[in-house]
C-alpha cells in the first residue's frame, strides 16, 4: 500500500523556537538595564536631592537663626560668638553641600545665594564692630538677609523641581519595566505553544513511522 502520509517537517518550529528564545534573552537584558537605571535614580534621589535638601534646609534656620539674635546685644562678646559660632556650622553644611552633585542651573543659583550671604555676613560684621545699635546698619542688614534668603529660597524650589524630574523618570522606568514583563509572560506562553506544537510533532512522527513498518 502506497504511504501518502506527509512527514511534517520541524525546521520552521524549530527556528520559531529560536526567534522566541532569543527575544526572550533580549527581553530579559533590557530589563536588567532598566532595573539598574531605576537603582542609580534612586541612589540619585537620596544622594543628590534628598541630602543637599537637608543641607538647604539647614541653612535656612540657621540663616533665620542669625536673624534673630536681636541688634541690642551688639558690642557684647556674647553677640560675637553667637554669630561666629553659627557662621562656622553654615561654612561646614556648605561644604557639605558643594560636596554633592549639582546641576548647572543649582550651581549658579548657588553662587547667587554665596555672594548675597557674604554681603549679609559683612552687614553683620560692621555691627560686631560697633558699640552701640545702629539703625541704618540694621536696616542694610534686613536687605541683604531678605536677599540671601530669597535666593536661598529659590534654590530650594529648584532642588524640589530636579527631584520631581528624576521621580518622573522613575517612575517611567517602573513603567516600562512592567510592560516588558508582561513581554515576557507573553514570550514564555508561546514558548510553551511551540514546545507543545513540537511534542505533537514528535508524536506525529511516531505515529508515521510506526505506520511505515506495518505497510
């Protein structure tokens, strides 16, 4: 009896498998590249924004703090050790400060608030001189602390803004991370329709050749 049975032939599911197998290898490294970006984002997030944050924050009480030691204590030792000692903790949280990663635009911020700092420091310098209050000192004082703090201020909010752009990217990167997942779910079900479309070849196969004998 003639055999008119086809043989199936298995090379195309075979490179199916392949395909398959390597955009899941490929699936699999993107992954791992986007889970180490979102590790240095968050390193970043703590390192770069969080810290230089708390430095900021520092130096706001303390920039207050220096503003509200009252002028009628001017010509008193005590007066100038106060001043001295909370202008020595802000020399170190700015060198804290200038330790850490810094974007152009922070840089030149800070270098507006650095000079409007020194100008109040001055201020304040020509009352630790003087004996006794003097009112036109004062009020240059009030400018140049209104000024330091307004740029102080505005470097706060632009530390806030930098933040809010690398938890978007964050956030994006979680995003696709998910979705590439969901790929490779989607990867491993059909990994499992080729496997099974290759167990029932095999079948075939033998169903085939055990006819073959017969005839």
């Amino acid at each position: 009896m003639k055999n008119i049975f086809v043989r199936p032939r298995p090379v195309p599911t075979l490179l199916a498998l392949l395909v398959v197998l390597l955009m899941l290898l490929l699936s699999n490294y993107l992954a791992l590249q986007k889970f180490n970006r979102l590790n240095q984002h968050i390193s970043s997030i703590y390192n770069d924004r969080l810290l230089p944050a708390s430095y900021l924050f520092n130096l706001h009480d303390q920039l207050y703090h220096q503003k509200m030691i009252s002028p009628q204590q001017v010509g008193s030792r005590h007066y100038k050790e106060q001043l001295q000692a909370i202008q020595d903790s802000m020399a170190r949280v700015m060198k804290d400060y200038e330790a850490t990663y810094l974007t152009r635009l922070e840089k030149e911020q800070w270098r507006y608030f650095r000079q409007s700092l020194d100008q109040f420091h001055q201020a304040q310098a020509q009352l630790v001189v003087g004996t006794t209050p003097d009112r036109s000192l004062s009020l240059e004082l009030e400018r140049e602390f209104y000024q330091a703090n307004r740029y102080l201020s505005d470097l706060i909010a632009l530390q806030l803004r930098e933040g809010g752009a690398l938890k978007d990217a964050s956030q994006s990167l979680v995003g696709g991370s998910v979705i590439q997942s969901y790929l490779q779910i989607s990867l491993v079900i059909i990994l499992c329709v080729i496997g099974y479309a290759l167990y029932r070849l095999y079948n075939v196969r033998r169903m085939h050749d055990g006819r073959h004998l017969y005839n």
